[in-house]
C-alpha cells in the first residue's frame, strides 16, 4: 500500500497537498485556513490537530504542514489515518485529502 508520507520519530517532516475541486480545477483558498490531522478511525484514536500552511499563492489550491522533530516524536510509530482539513472565508469546513502514512520508530544511537 501507498502511503502519502512515510516518516520516523524525531524527524522534521513536510507534507505537501495540492487541492483541486471535483473537475480537477485548483481550489481557491484565499481567506481560508488549513489543519492537519492524524489518527486511527476504527479506534477513534486521533492526534492533536497541527496547523498547517497556506501555499504562497492561495489560488493555486496548494497546502503543507510542518511537522517539526517535536511533533513527530510523540507519534506512535506504526499507519495512521491523516486528513488535511481547510476552513474556508466563509466558515465551512471540508476535509480535503484523506490518506494514510506511515510512522516508523527511530533505532536508538550505539
């Protein structure tokens, strides 16, 4: 299986969504916001929710998260569900990309 991003503990780590409508078009996303989130659906097991980033023209549909060493540390290590989530200039909420990744565990140092 295909993971959207594959990753270990105490990695700084960036992940990149570009979001299109359903005629594959680039969504406009001016005045809107964007989070990250992880989880597991079929525990109900979910992460915080991380902020994530608006690409430098909102226009283009493009969105990242930076997930810093810190962040990705207190992840377990094993797939998880993620979702970008964007709040558009109106309020509305909408989830934008739903996939899976993937946490690996860190070997400790000699």
């Amino acid at each position: 299986m295909a993971h959207d991003a594959t990753f270990y503990q105490g990695e700084k780590v960036v992940i990149n969504v570009n979001v299109v409508d359903q005629d594959g078009v680039a969504k406009d996303l001016t005045g809107g916001s964007v989070a990250w989130r992880y989880g597991e659906q079929v525990s109900e097991q979910f992460g915080a929710a991380i902020a994530g980033a608006l690409g430098g023209d909102p226009t283009t549909g493009a969105i990242s998260v930076t997930l810093s060493a810190v962040n990705t540390a207190a992840i377990p290590a094993k797939q998880w569900d993620h979702q970008f989530i964007v709040t558009d200039s109106d309020g509305d909420i909408q989830v934008v990309r739903d996939g899976t990744i993937l946490v690996k565990k860190m070997l400790p140092a000699s």
